[in-house]
C-alpha cells in the first residue's frame, strides 16, 4: 500500500478503481502535478487518479462524496490563478483528466466536433485545420492546456474579438456531477430554450461544480485570405480611434487588434532571441491587426491596406508594416506572444488581467499608469492585450535595480490601486484567467454580497459535501 495522507483503505479503494498503473503516489512522479508553469503555487497530494473514461470518473467522485475526499480537477497544468493546484493538507486528491483524450465525432455538416475533457487544444485546431476548418481557441499555452480546463476557466485569448471565449465556442457539455450522477447535455443545437443553461453553470467554474468529461465545441470555416499588419501609434486614444474605423469597415473579418507599449516591444526585442522591430522608427505603442477573409486572399488584402489608409489620412498611424506572407505574420505574432516572457529577465512583476470597456481603455491605462507610481516609484508599466476586447495585461515591472522581493511585497496595494479604477469604470478584475487562489479573497471582499450569496447557494446545491476543488474560486 502507497504511503498517502488520506486514510490508506480509502486510497486504496480510489485506486482500484484507476487501476495500480493508473494512480500516481511516486514522489518524483507526484511532482509536475504540484506546482504550476510559473511556480507561483504550489501543493501537496499523495495521489493522482488518471481515469480513462467517464465511468471511472463517476465512480471516483461517488467515493469522494460518500468518504468526503476533496477533489482537485487538473487538465495541462497551465492555469494562470492556481486553481488547479492541491492545498497543503496532503489530504485532497488530483484527479487528472489527460487520458480522457479522444475525438469522438467531427461533424462537417453541423461544424462540431465531440471531444473529450483531456483533449489538448492543439490537437483540436489540427484536427479541424485538417478538415478545413477552424477551431478559433488560441492560447499561448496550447500545447499543453486541455479543453477542459479551457472551458472550466473560459479561457479568452487572441480570438476573442471574431470568434468569443470557450464559453461561447461550446454548445455541448458532459458532466460528471460530485455524487457521480452523468449529466449527459452533449447536444450541437443553436436554439435550445428548455429551462436553465445548465452547460454555462460549468463552463468557467473552475471545476467547482462537477468534471467536465467531454463538450461538443463550435468549429468555423477556415479563412480564405489572412492579413497581418504592425503599426506605430502616438498613444492609446489613436488605437481606440483606429479601432473603430477597423471594426466597422471589416466587422467580423477584424480578428485581431492587440494594443502593445513600446516597452513590452523593448523587453521583447532585448530579451527574445532573433526579434527584429518591424519598423524603422519608434513608436510609443503599437497594434497588432489582424483581417481574415472568407472570400479570398486579395479581399483580406484589399480590407486591411483600406484601413491603415484612412488610419495614415486621419493622422492616428504614423507608420505600418504588412506582412509579406505568412512567415513574416507570424514573426508579427511571435513579437506579441513573447511580451509576457520577456518581463522575466527584467526582474519582478505584477501581474494584472483585467477588462473594462473599449471606449474607456485610453483612459483607464492613463490612470493606471499614475497611480502605480504612487504605490512604487519608479515602477514600469508594460501594458499589452487584447484591445478589440477591452482586455489589458497591464504589468508592472519592477524598479531598475531594485530589490525583487522588496517590489513584489507590494503586490497587494498595486493590485487594489489598478483594480479600484477598474471597478470605477465597471470593468473586471479578471478577464480571462480567472479567479482560482490568487483572486477569491478580492472576489469575495468587492463583489456584490447577492451574487456572491448566489453564487454559494449554487455551489451548495450542486456540492453539498463540498468535495469539488473546495478553497477556489468562492
Ligand atoms: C504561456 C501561457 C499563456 C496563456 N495564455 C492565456 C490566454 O491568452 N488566455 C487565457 O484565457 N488563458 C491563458 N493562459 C492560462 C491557461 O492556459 C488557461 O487558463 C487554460 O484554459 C487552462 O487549461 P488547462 O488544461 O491547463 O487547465 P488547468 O490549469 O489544469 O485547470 C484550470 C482550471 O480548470 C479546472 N479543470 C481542468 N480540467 C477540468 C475538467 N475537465 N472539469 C472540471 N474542471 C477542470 C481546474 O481544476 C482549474 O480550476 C495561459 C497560460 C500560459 C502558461
């Protein structure tokens, strides 16, 4: 018998269900379940059950409700809020869902596909690349997250804008509940007005409600044209500006539109190996847009050289690059994805992913930039995101020179000095990562006491032996 913090017999039983070879009580093996990408949380678990199907996992949850073992869903790892992480009793137990890891159906006419919670995302976009579509779910992270646990934090990204959050690319959901009940509401309707939308209590949960073990999630007709282009900008209000001219003339062909400061572009250039600037000159910030076409090539062309046009004639862009083709889209993308990256070599950083309206995005970054100086002086923003979405990594980098620790002790003024101006402006305080560990305290201290109240007598209703990932989220 492994030695576990939970009582042996009932380890031993959780086991047996799994099989021997599917339960993880090795120390070495144990590891890469107990702390995250970052190694910003971390815990303790004696035991990692890796069902294989969704008969296993009704019968872990069963035993965990009847001998009230906590249970703590993980897919890839790769939550950003440590939601997926055990606390430090030894007493919780991970339930992996990676081997839940088929592609039951794809449905050309219906444009679904039928996967399982295990499923990594880009084994989903090659799938449906594969069959001339698209799955427009795109993370930097999709190597390895799951599309379980991207529908269980409603994971956002650079397709948002065109395409929405996974909440909104799922029709589909197969849940086991925490006495082991299956709720099978795996269907590919658009229209479907019977009752409670029950699928959407799951989705963005945090696997506080039950286990997602598969989900019928949208697909998309892959694009005929793509355009890319890098553009130099006086200050947020010209985005904003040129945001609306984008929107407008291209609807939903504007895929993308990530605002960037030039000192994310600084880091990155810096600190990422083989990054050239696409521009001659500097900028104070840049955007990165995006036009797809379902039509042809040329069409894409055509939209994104009319609006960097009327952007130039109106005097917000003051310079532009088009990508050539698609190697040199991709170094475009490459620059943006590593901004997060490249603030590591620069020292700490706060970190805050926040939404608030996009007519209101100059403004809120204006006020955030003066007041994180008032916490820190000579604290450095570096702020980049998802514009088109209202959604902001505003950053703080530390000090030059200064002594890490020293900064990161103020983490806890930073955040409420950036989230009070969001709340002011009726923004969020996580747009897309979640709440998980790092954000319930604030949650619960700055929402609304009726939702939060609602909130919990959901929980209950679903969880009444609160076993389900207990500490998260509410
Ligand atoms: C480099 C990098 C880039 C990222 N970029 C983005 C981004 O652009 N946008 C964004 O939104 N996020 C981003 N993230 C955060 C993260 O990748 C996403 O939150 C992702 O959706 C998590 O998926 P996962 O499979 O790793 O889930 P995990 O981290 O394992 O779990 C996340 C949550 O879901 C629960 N869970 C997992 N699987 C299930 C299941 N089957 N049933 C019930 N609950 C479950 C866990 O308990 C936990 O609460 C990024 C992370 C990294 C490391």
């Amino acid at each position: 018998m492994p030695d576990t913090a939970i009582d042996p017999e009932i380890a031993a039983r959780f086991i047996a269900i799994v099989g021997e070879g599917h339960a993880v009580t090795d120390p070495h093996d144990l590891e890469p379940y107990l702390v995250e990408p970052r190694g910003r949380y971390a815990g303790v678990s004696r035991l990692v059950l890796r069902p294989a199907n969704v008969d296993e996992v009704s019968q872990i949850l069963k035993l965990a409700s009847e001998t009230g073992t906590a249970i703590v869903p993980q897919g890839g790892n790769t939550g950003l809020v440590g939601a997926q992480m055990p606390d430090n009793s030894g007493t919780q137990v991970i339930l992996s869902l990676s081997r839940l890891n088929r592609i039951r159906e794809i449905d050309l006419s219906s444009n679904t596909m039928t996967v399982e919670a295990g499923v990594v995302l880009e084994t989903i976009q090659t799938a449906a690349d594969d069959n001339d579509r698209l799955f427009p779910l795109s993370l930097g992270s999709q190597g390895s997250c799951q599309i379980g646990g991207n529908l269980s934090s409603n994971a956002g990204g650079t397709g948002v804008l065109a395409y929405g959050n996974a909440r909104e690319l799922c029709l589909g959901v197969e849940v086991v509940l925490p006495t082991g009940e299956v709720l099978d509401d795996l269907r590919k309707l658009k229209k479907d007005n019977t009752g409670y939308d029950l699928k959407n209590l799951f989705v963005g949960a945090e696997g506080t409600l039950g286990i997602i073990t598969a989900a019928i999630i949208k697909l998309v007709p892959k694009p005929k044209g793509r355009e890319v282009a890098w553009i130099g900008l006086p200050d947020p209000k010209a985005a904003l500006d040129l945001f609306t001219i984008a929107s407008s003339a291209a609807g939903a062909s504007l895929t993308a539109f990530e605002l960037m400061q030039k000192r994310s572009l600084d880091f990155t250039l810096k600190h990422i190996p083989d990054t050239v600037s696409p521009l001659q000159g500097e900028h104070d910030w840049y955007v990165l847009m995006e036009i797809s076409s379902g039509r042809s090539a040329e069409d894409a062309r055509g939209l994104i050289e009319e609006i960097v046009g009327a952007g130039l004639e109106e005097e917000l862009v003051e310079d532009a690059a088009l990508a050539m083709n698609l190697a040199q889209a991709g170094d475009f993308w490459r620059l943006r994805e590593s901004m997060s990256e490249s603030q590591r070599p620069e020292g700490g950083s706060i970190k805050h992913d926040v939404s608030v309206p996009i007519a209101l995005v100059p403004e809120f970054i204006e006020k955030a930039a003066a007041v994180i100086l008032t916490v820190v002086p000579g604290a450095r923003m570096v702020c980049f995101g998802h514009m088109g979405d209202g959604n902001l990594h505003l950053n703080v980098s530390q000090p030059e020179g200064a002594d890490k620790e020293e900064f990161l002790s103020h983490d806890r003024a930073m955040h409420d000095a950036v989230h009070a101006i969001v709340r002011a402006m009726n923004g969020s305080i996580s747009a897309e990562h979640g709440i998980g560990i790092m954000k319930r305290d604030e949650l619960l201290a700055t929402a609304p006491p009726l939702a939060i109240d609602l909130m919990r007598r959901i929980k209950a209703s679903f969880d009444p032996a609160g076993i389900m990932n207990p500490g998260k989220m509410i």
